[in-house]
C-alpha cells in the first residue's frame, strides 16, 4: 500500500472515531433529560403511592373510631334497656312476693299478731347496729312461748336512689335481720317470711330527714295461728345511726 493510500485509511479511522464519540455525546445529551424525568416521576409516584396509604390509614382509623363509637352506643343503649327491665322484673318480684305472703298468711288458720319490732338503718347501710341487736334480742324472747308462728320480715328504704337499687338494698338489710335471728337463736328457715319492698311503701314522709330516718327500716312482725296466746304489742322502733 503506498504512502497516499495509507494517509487515508488513518484520516478514516480518525474521522469514523470522532463520528462515534459525537453519537455518543448526542445520545447522552439527548437521553438525560428523559433519564431525570422519569426519576422525578418516579418519585412523584412514589409520594402519591405514599399519599394514598396515609389517606388510607386515616379513613380506616377513622372509620374504626366510628364503629368503636356505635358500638359503644349500641352497648350502653342495650345496659340501659337491661337495667329498666331489671327494675322492672324487681318491681314485679316484690309484688308477687308480697301477695304471695298475702296468700301464705291467709291459706293457713287466722294468724294473729303477738309481737313486733322495727329496726332502722343509716344511708345505704344494711348493718345490724349494737342497739338493733340488743332490740331484736329482747323481741326474740317473745318467741320462746310462742308455738305454730310466722316471722314477717319486711325491709324497706327511703326515696333516694333508683328503684332497683332499693329493691336490692331493702332485701339486704331484711336479709341482715333474719341472718341474726337464724343463727342466734335457732330460728328454723321456714318460719321467715321476708321482703324487701324498697321505698314503695313509705311510713313517713321523705322530706324531712326524720322521715327518711324511719323509712330506712326492718319490720318484723310475730304471727301465730294459737288463739290462746293472745295478742300483744311489742313495737320497738330502732335508732338510726
């Protein structure tokens, strides 16, 4: 190959060379703002994506807080409806034990009075003091001469508070007195016939402290069918604390 032939391939060579590295530079410079853009894309995606979770989050917190809040609602709605009907089915186990006494009494010979005693309670108390104790002591003695008797133990509150709660309340304190009886003095269980009317039947007015004093009470009443024994009073009406 001579000199002329050889000058040329090289200026080629050299040509082709600098031909590819302008390519290249024209593909970077072309091909780099679509490379940045898809990055900002990309990451404006992203913070969507992120946006979108979070707003999800915050509707499901949200909604979870809402149905926290109805069933709370639902909840509180169906304990009240359970404590009017327990008031209620109270109520109505007070009367039936009452006219079921009522029948007890009369379905057997003529009962009569022999004796009885009233103990009273303080506020929301259902605690036998030692001057109830010491009353239902001295009523007690009447029973050792008595024969084919009932004891009526009667419990009762004033007027405050819900009607429920005194049902329960005036069953505790009659519950407190025969408790003392039974096992002081051996009373047999079926000679008890006790109720606890709440404040339905008041025997002085709730107005006046005294009153509520009074209706806050237990009475016991000493029934008996002997017509020779008689018929006596022993009222004792407690002292309130």
């Amino acid at each position: 190959m001579n000199r002329l032939a050889m000058i040329g391939l090289a200026g080629g060579l050299v040509l082709a060379g600098a031909t590819g590295c302008a390519t290249k530079n024209y593909v970077k410079t072309q091909t780099a703002p679509l490379v940045e853009h898809s990055d900002q894309l990309d990451q404006k995606t992203a913070a969507n994506n992120r946006q979108i979770h979070d707003t999800d989050d915050r509707a499901q917190a949200g909604i979870g807080r809402a149905q926290s809040a109805a069933d709370a609602a639902g909840q509180n709605a169906q304990t009240a409806g359970k404590a009017a009907g327990d008031a209620e089915n109270a109520a109505n186990d007070a009367v039936h034990r009452a006219d079921s006494l009522d029948s007890v009494i009369k379905g057997l010979d003529n009962y009569k009075p022999l004796a009885n005693v009233q103990v009273t309670f303080g506020f929301d108390k259902a605690v036998l003091t030692k001057d109830d104790k010491e009353q239902l002591d001295t009523f007690a003695a009447s029973l050792g001469t008595a024969k084919s008797y009932i004891l009526e133990v009667t419990g009762g509150t004033d007027s405050t508070g819900s009607a429920q709660y005194n049902y329960e309340l005036s069953q505790r304190r009659a519950d407190a007195v025969v408790q003392y009886l039974a096992s002081k003095y051996g009373i047999a269980a079926h000679r008890f016939y006790l109720i606890g009317i709440g404040k339905d039947k008041e025997v002085a007015s709730n107005n006046t402290p005294e009153g509520r004093k009074q209706n806050r009470r237990v009475e016991v009443q000493l029934l008996t069918n002997m017509g020779d024994q008689g018929s006596q009073s022993a009222s004792n009406n407690g002292g309130g604390r």
